[in-house]
C-alpha cells in the first residue's frame, strides 16, 4: 500500500486528470460533446503521458528535490530512480497505443507532446524562459489534441491555446521564483536565478496582462456566446490581482500562493470557453 501511494504521489493524478479534462474540453470547442471512444482514448492518451512526463521529470530532477522538495518519493527512497523509469515507460506505451486507436493525426501530435516533454525534462528545464514556454507547450498541447479527436481544431480552439499558453508561462515564471533556491544550486538558468526576483515577477505579470488583453476576442469576433463573458471577466480580473501582487510582493511564499491561484483563474478561463462555445 506504501509503494501505491508512492506511485500515485509521483505521478500526481489530480494533474494528469486534468490533463485528461483538458482533451474532452478542446472536443467541446469543436463539436457538441457525445460520449465516444474517442473522448475515451483522449483521456487515457493524455493521462498516462502526462504520468509519464511526471516521473520522468522526478528521476531527472531527484537531486533537485532533495533541496526543494525532500518528501518526493525519489529522493525519499520510497521509489528508486529505476521504478520511476519503468513506470514511464509503460505508461508512454498505453498512452501512444490509445492515441493510435484515436486516428492519425492523434499519434502525431501525442509523439510531438511526449518529445517536447522529454526535452524539457532533459534539457529545456536548464534554459530558463525557454524551458518555461517547453512546459507551456505542454499545456496546451492537449486541448489540440481534442480537437482532432473530435474533427479538426477552429479558431476557437486556437484562441484559447494562446490565451492558455501565455497565462502558464506567467505562471511557470512564477513557480520559479518559489524554487529558486534548488534551480540555483543545480546551476538552472531560469529568470529569478540570472536576473533576480524582482524581475522574474514582472516578467510573469507580463504574460498575465497579455493573456487578458487577448481575452475579448473570441467574443468580439463572435466565436462564442455572451455565455463566455461572466467567467472570463472573473478570469481576468483575477490574473490582473495576481500580477500586481506578484509585483509588489515578490516573495518566495507570495509567488507560491500566485502560482497555486492562477490555477483556479485557468479553470474559470476554461469553463468561460466552454460556456460560450456550447451556450
């Protein structure tokens, strides 16, 4: 039972759940939503590579976490390193076998995310601002991927992957900020590291604001219902809070509690699109 849990902690299947969410979301914005095997195999596809993504960004990170985060199961011993490896493994295979069960176009871009994964992973995370747009990618990789699942992906969709990608890079910036003192000590470029605090909560505010400039224009050129105004409007003004927070308060505990709010602001975007596309 102890090594279960371990598992599931170094998986985090709240993340990969909502991961899995994130394709039957990006169907949603293409079609009306009926129950299909493919929403089903969508959502194995970007569960178990999402699991996969996590473990193997714990084996790579082990010796960063036992500065930051000491309680992982890698660094606590309740997984070795090898397990980690072997779990992402299986779970890449079941995760491309689901997505060639979907169609093409599905295998495609499940192989793009998994390799933009692994080379964050492995080499993006060292690069600071690029490895932060890597994990961006990442993101919003999967509500592509519903789109193709249920038809093709429409401006829709494309607009909210931008709004998506730009709102999680402000928040990677963030989370940098709160793991500052690990990255520096594995010599991990990231913006706090290079140019400071100070400047890496401005940065992160800048992608926040821009996310919210780009916000009206699915409603202004009327992709979607004025369904889509009362929680975008909420999405925004909490990203606005966020940013001039980070801004004025720049400390490691602020950025935490920034990083984990702008979480909610993500799923109040999400479900204004879905609101306005099925209103």
């Amino acid at each position: 039972m102890e090594k279960l849990r371990a598992f599931l902690q170094l998986i985090r299947p709240v993340n990969c759940a909502m991961i899995g969410l994130a394709v039957i979301v990006g169907a949603s914005l293409v079609s009306s939503l009926d129950f299909s095997t493919n929403l089903l195999l969508g959502f194995i596809t970007s569960f178990t590579l999402t699991a996969a993504s996590m473990a193997i960004n714990d084996y790579y990170d082990r010796d960063i976490d036992a500065i930051n985060e000491p309680q992982r199961p890698i660094p606590s011993g309740a997984i070795s390193p090898k397990e980690a490896l072997a779990l992402a493994l299986v779970s890449s295979v079941i995760g491309f076998m689901a997505a060639f069960g979907t169609n093409v176009h599905c295998l495609i871009v499940a192989v793009i995310a998994w390799v933009v994964s692994v080379t964050y992973v492995t080499k993006g995370k060292r690069t600071g601002l690029l490895g932060n747009l890597l994990v961006s990618t990442c993101v919003v990789i999967p509500f592509i991927y519903g789109g193709f699942a249920a038809g093709s992906p429409e401006l829709t969709t494309i607009m909210f992957v931008a709004i998506a990608f730009l709102s999680n890079t402000g928040r990677e910036v963030a989370k940098d900020i709160v793991d500052v003192e690990g990255d520096r000590s594995q010599d991990i470029k990231t913006i706090p590291v290079v140019y400071g605090d100070r400047v890496a909560a401005f940065v992160s505010s800048i992608f926040f604001i821009l996310a919210v400039v780009l916000s009206p224009l699915p409603w202004l050129l009327e992709l979607v219902s004025s369904w889509f105004l009362p929680l975008v409007i909420l999405t925004d003004a909490g990203l606005i809070w966020s940013s001039f927070s980070l801004v004025r308060d720049h400390s490691r505990n602020n950025a935490r509690r920034v990083k984990n709010l702008v979480l909610v602001w993500f799923l109040t975007g999400l479900l204004g699109f879905v609101a306005g596309s099925i209103g």
